[in-house]
C-alpha cells in the first residue's frame, strides 16, 4: 500500500517536471510532436529505473559502508552518463527514425537533472530497494506524463492564433507554468 | 591510507562502466553507409543550409539516400557536383549558378532623402521607422546584406548601394532573409534584363522620389508585350529567356534606367582586400 502511495506520489503529486522543475530542457525541446514526446518520454523513464536501481546498489553497498558519501554526486554522475550512452547506442541501432527525432535531447539525459534529482533524492530519503525501484518507474511515468500532455497542447497550439511576440518559447513556458498550477491541485493529496 | 577506498571505488566503478560500454559498442554497433562521410568530406563544409538541409552532414546523408541531387550544394557548385556524383557512381547534372541581385538603383543621388538618420545603422532599425529616403521600398544602405553574407560577396558601393561579386555569391540566400525591403532575389547568373525597382508608388509619387524609379510608364511592356507586364505600378519580366534580343534596345529605352541589362565593372574582391591588409 505504502509502495503504490509513493508510485502515485511520483507521477502526479511530486512530479518531477511540473512540481520540483527538474528536466525542463527536454521537457520543452521534445514535446513539439507527440510521438517524439512519448518515445522521449519512455527513454526517460528507462533511464530514471535504471538509475534508481544501480544509483540504490553504489549507495547502499558501496558508499554508505565506507563512508564515502561525499562520492554521491560523481559517482551516480558516472552510472547516469554510461546508462545513457547505452540507451544512445540501443536506439541509434534499433530505431534510427527515433534517434533523428530524438536528436540532441537523447544525449542531453547524461546531464538531464531530473534524473540526477531522483538519484540524489532516493538516496537522501533512504528508499530501500523497491521503494527506490518504484519511485523510479513512477518518476519516469510522471515525466512521460508531463511531456505528452505537453506535446499534445503544443500540437494544439500550433494551430491557434498566437500573439506574435509569445509564439514559440514564450507560449510554450506559459503554457508549462499553467500546467504546474493545475498539479498543484493534487498536493496534500497523499501525505508520505 | 584513507583517501584509498574513494580513489579505487571510483576506479572500479569507473571500469566497470567503461567495460560495459566497450562490450555494448561491439554489439550494438551501427554500420554506416561509408559513402556519407566521403560525400560529407567533398562538401564545401560552409553548413549554411543553402541546399535545404541542417547542415552539410544532412546534404550528404540525403544524397547517398537518393533523396538529394548530386548537385544540390550551391556552395559548392559544379566541382562538388562532378565529386559528389563521382563517390555515387551517376552523372552530375550542371548546377544552374544562380547570384543575389539587387533590385534597386535609388544611390545617394537618384533617391530623394528624408533627413538625417542618427539610429542605430542597420537596415533593419532604419526600416522600423520608414527608413533614410523618402521612397519606402528602396535601399536603406545599412549594409545588413554584407554582414549577412559568409562569402564575401557583397560590399558597400561608395554610391550607398550594395555591390555583389559574381564570383564570390553562392546564392545561399542569406541576403534575401537579412534584408528587410526583400529587395534581393536569386536569379540565374545568365539572366541579363531586371527590373532595378521594387516601388509599388503611383508615377507621380515615384517619379518624385527617386530618379530611377520604375514610374510605370510601360515603355517596356509595349516593346515587348509578351514577356514584360506592367503590375501595381511595377514593370514585372516574366521569363526572361523568351525575351527576344532583338527586342532589348527598344526595352532599355526606359527613361528611368529601372529596367535593363546588368552591367558592373568587375571588381576583383581578393586584390582589393589584399591591398586593404598591406595598408593596414
């Protein structure tokens, strides 16, 4: 029960994007079509689950037993880096139409601070295993959430009579903030 | 001996990773058509974008994929057509070289001027505001077009009109975007008859405003009525090759000079830059 809490938690209350403004890069890069949008988002989410995992195993195995705390940052700077070099090197050879969509933002995950938040964030919290797994998957399926709602809008947008001096960036980042007024509402929903 | 245990945990992590990504390169290792880098190596590597893609490397990935003509670099002109044709195993077809043209002939002399302009001296900032002549569809002389141009094509005549060279414009069109009265278009280099004019004015304001105004007189669209028609107060050419010559001396008549054949002096660009360094 405690598990599904925080995995809902995770994707609405304290959704990365919309409540602690972490990876607003791509979250404003990608979201301009919609397919883009979920595959950027799915990468997202891997790469998030995969940090929690590995992030959670160089912490409690590694780290806190020697004492070398201190070592978070770079280290988990390390595991992010090679993860999404992996995850580079899958799509380029399983989807090259992915890839080119993707373009820069794929290797901008490396220094994408949503999933350095969550690794430093998992860890300052002392998740156990499955919390940290959970949290993860659930972080990733927010952002996905986020970015697809916001790729949906934009899609709609592009069609809408924008002033002149908001297309683009400004109505984009209007937008975004709109979207994070409206998460607001689920706050103080589940206390943790 | 403290500082051990952090410097060989970042170690082994460090080349556990790197093994780990040296093993997913062998297997996940994409291979690539070798073709694209040979045809990216032949490209003039200007990456300005004249062929339509992002960039140089996009040109020659479209081109080995067939969705680009051998020829598409106008940069790179007919030498990089015949490469480029040559690592793909076809015939290069020739590139039509196009130049900038300016259609406009309002110098300091011709065109009546509004006052003194003390803003800031770009076309741009001057169009905000009507621009320095009293025509608003003429040049400004700001020089937009010159910083906008990577090639050194285009330089300021001493009459406040823009000069292109011939030789140096690779019709990549950065002119036509910088300037802000579009009074630049990209036309065949073998194309000889324009309208030196872009004013949508009545004669009577035209003729007032500058000396070599188009002012609608139509001289031209009677001496060759098939090709030239007169549009808004506007001579306009519609195909130029099926201009009779023999039609032009009648056509040049214009009392404006606003229409006619191109003629430049030729102005060598590398001598006079050169001269300008060795004073410098």
């Amino acid at each position: 029960m405690e598990l599904l809490a925080l995995f809902i938690s995770a994707i609405l209350i304290n959704n990365f994007v919309l409540y602690y403004f972490l990876g607003i890069c791509p979250f404003l890069g990608v979201s301009k079509k919609l397919d883009s949008a979920l595959s950027m988002g799915l990468a997202v989410t891997f790469v998030m689950t995969i940090t929690a995992v590995m992030s959670w195993m160089i912490n409690t195995w590694i780290l806190i037993p020697y004492n070398i705390g201190y070592l978070q940052t770079v280290s988990f700077i390390l595991v992010i880096a090679s993860l999404v070099q992996l995850v580079e090197m899958f799509i380029r050879k399983m989807s090259p139409p992915l890839y080119q969509a993707l373009g820069i933002y794929l290797p901008l995950i490396t220094t994408n601070c949503a999933i350095m938040g969550l690794a430093l964030l998992a860890a300052r919290k002392d998740y156990g295993f499955f919390e940290a797994v959970v949290f993860g998957i659930g972080s990733g399926i927010g952002f996905t959430l986020a970015i697809v709602l916001m790729a949906g809008i934009r899609e709609q947008l592009d069609l809408a009579d924008v002033p002149e001096p908001l297309k683009g960036a400004g109505i984009a980042l209007i937008v975004a903030g709109i979207m994070a007024l409206a998460f607001t509402g689920f706050s103080g929903m589940i206390k943790l | 001996m403290s500082f051990l245990i952090p410097v060989l945990t970042m170690a082994v992590l460090s080349l556990l990773f790197s093994t780990g990504l040296v093993v997913a390169y062998k297997k996940l290792k994409v291979e690539e058509d070798p073709k694209i880098e040979a045809v990216n190596e032949a490209l003039p590597q200007a990456n300005c974008g004249a062929c339509g893609f992002s960039g140089c490397r996009a040109f020659a990935e479209a081109v080995v994929k067939g969705k680009a003509d051998s020829n598409g670099c106008p940069v790179g002109g007919n030498d990089v057509a015949a490469e480029v044709a040559d690592i793909l195993g076809v015939s290069a077809g020739t590139v039509l070289k196009r130049v900038a043209r300016l259609h406009c002939r309002g110098t300091k002399e011709a065109a009546a001027s509004r006052g003194l302009y003390l803003g800031v001296t770009t076309c741009a900032a001057s169009h905000l505001i009507g621009g320095n002549k009293q025509c608003s569809y003429g040049c400004m002389g700001y020089g937009d077009c010159v910083l906008a141009c990577q090639f050194n094509a285009i330089e300021m005549g001493e009459d406040g009109l823009p000069v292109v060279f011939e030789e140096n414009c690779t019709a990549c069109g950065k002119c036509v975007d910088a300037c802000p009265r579009n009074l630049y278009e990209l036309l065949p280099i073998e194309q000889n008859i324009f309208v030196y004019c872009r004013s949508l004015d009545g004669p009577k304001v035209s003729r007032k405003l500058c000396k070599n105004a188009c002012i609608a007189c139509g001289i031209c669209a009677r001496a060759c009525p098939e090709q030239i028609f007169m549009e808004n107060n506007l001579a306009v050419i519609h195909d130029y090759k099926k201009i009779d010559p023999e039609k032009i001396p009648a056509i040049e008549k214009c009392p404006t000079n606003a229409i006619g054949r191109f003629k430049i002096e030729k102005i060598d660009m590398n001598d006079e830059k050169e001269a300008a360094r060795d004073e410098g």
